[in-house]
C-alpha cells in the first residue's frame, strides 16, 4: 500500500476508513504522467467518489459550455497578445483544475488553478 497525506476527515474517521476512497487512491497511484490518457477518467472517477454530477456534453456555443472538460479559453499575455487554449475540467463561477499527473501520486502536482 502506498502511503499518502492524511485529508482533513470527520472526526474518528480517517481516509482508510472508507474502501472507496483506498480503492481510487490503489488504482490511481501507479498511474503515471500520462496526463492526456489519464485526466478525464480520473476526474470522471473523482466526481463519482465525491457523488457530485458528471460535466455536460461540449456544446458548440462555449457560453453554453458552463461544465465541461476542454474549455476553450481567450488568454492575454502581459504583452496585450492573445491566444486561445484549454481548460481541462471548466465549471463556471467556480475553479477548475488543470491537471498534470505526477509520476508519483504520493508527490506534490502541479495545479494552475483559474477562474
């Protein structure tokens, strides 16, 4: 078993005392940094463990896109210029995480968090 930091839990409980949550922490530890073959099925996984909805289908109109993995996104540089990318997971007025997977779970990853 690996280890892994402790979540603040509900007193006298603790992350082991939940199998569901030892099942995702043992199936995503060896995962890798296979960020692009790994990141929906892990937030898809994550969502379900959480029992929160599942994203929205993508649309074709992005203000119609209010929960949905690839958001596309206007950036500005610092130098006026613009460019569009991707938000991997968007939930509007919220925010939403960018993943990188690490090659160990059990290390800190890097997360570019945006409105």
């Amino acid at each position: 078993m690996h280890s892994h930091p402790q979540a603040d839990s509900p007193a006298g409980t603790s992350d082991s005392d939940n199998p569901a949550v030892e099942a995702f922490i043992g199936r995503w530890a060896d995962s890798g940094a296979s960020e692009r073959a790994n990141y929906q099925s892990f937030l898809r996984e994550l969502c379900t463990l959480l029992d929160v909805p599942q994203h929205d289908p993508h649309r074709p109109d992005d203000e119609d896109n209010a929960y949905i993995f690839e958001r596309r996104v206007r950036m500005t540089r610092g130098d006026g210029e613009s460019s569009y990318g991707y938000i991997d997971f968007f939930l509007r007025a919220n925010i939403g995480p960018e993943t990188t997977f690490s090659e160990n779970i059990n290390q800190a990853t890097h997360a570019d968090y945006r409105r």
